[in-house]
C-alpha cells in the first residue's frame, strides 16, 4: 500500500479543537456566577475538520492517479527525448568538424569519416523524429484528457469540500457580538 502525504492541517486543528474543549471545560465557565452558562462543543467542528482531512487525502490519491499519464511523459520520456536531442547534437557537431576537417584534407580518410559522421547524425535525427512521432505526438491526446480529468476532479473536490462543511444558524446574540462598531 502506498503512503500519501497530505497537508495535516485539518488533522491538526481537529486536534487542537478536541484538546481546547478538554481544557476549557475543566476551566471556565460562561456567563455570571449565578447564571452560568454551558460551553458549547467543539465537536461538530472537530468531525467536519477530519471529514475535511479525509476527504483531502481521498483527492490525492485519486488526482495522482489521475496525472499518472503525464508524470510518465514528464519523468521518464521527455528525458529520453532530452538524451536523443543531446546526442544528435553531438552527432551535429561530429558531422561539422569532420567536413571542416575534410576542405582542410582532402583526403580518402577525411571524407570516411565525414560519411561515417553523416549517416550518424541521420540515424540520431531519426530516432529523435521517430521517438517525438510515438511518444508525443500520439500520446498527446491521452495527455489532454488526462488534464481535463484533473480538471474536473478539482472541481469535484472543492464541491465535496465544501459540502462536507455543515451549514450552522449564528443565532441572534452571537450575530450581535459580530457587528463591527461603525466608523
């Protein structure tokens, strides 16, 4: 099974929530000492925290999963294609000294090896055109469905994020205490 790492956040907080009421409850208590008034829990906002976070760590591995087609381009391919490019170019540089070599010469060996260098840099500029044709060109459609797959799972995400975040009623006093004093 594979490990993914995620943004501990919500775990964190919920953790903090579940530790804070603990603490609070054996501490204070609100309102007057002759009318003492209950703390609320944290704990609906402790579960929705850890839904949250569970609900992340389900998106990651679903998104990684989901990019697997373009983390093989990126990682393994395109540095396979960056290998074939190099080496033509060495092939290319071959090919340049060895004619430069051969106007110098003028000789049956310089023009070996200027043939020799030729048919090499051929060979390297088609391993490169044939690796370009088979891996990107024909996987280019793969690739942009992978990326509209991601897109719709992010919006898929941030829907289930934000209906797993309950909806509370601020009852009228709370809604007091929130006004802002006019400036």
């Amino acid at each position: 099974m594979h490990v993914f790492k995620t943004s501990p956040n919500y775990r964190y907080a919920a953790q903090y929530l579940k530790t804070y009421e603990v603490v609070n409850r054996q501490g204070r208590k609100l309102g007057s000492k002759t009318e003492v008034k209950e703390i609320e829990s944290v704990e609906p906002a402790a579960k929705t925290l850890l839904s949250l976070d569970a609900e992340q760590e389900k998106h990651v591995k679903k998104q990684l999963e989901t990019l697997k087609p373009l983390t093989k381009f990126i990682g393994g391919d395109y540095w396979e294609y960056a290998k074939l490019r190099k080496t033509y170019w060495e092939a290319m540089e071959s090919y340049e000294d060895a004619v430069t070599e051969q106007h110098k010469e003028r000789s049956e060996q310089a023009e070996q090896a200027t043939t020799k260098s030729q048919t090499y840099k051929n060979d390297c500029r088609q391993k490169m055109i044939g690796f370009i044709k088979k891996s990107i060109n024909e996987q280019k459609g793969s690739h942009a469905e992978c990326v509209l797959k991601f897109h719709d799972e992010e919006i898929a995400y941030h829907s289930a994020m934000a209906d797993a975040i309950p909806v509370y009623e601020v009852k009228a006093e709370t809604k007091s205490m929130m006004k802002l004093p006019n400036k």
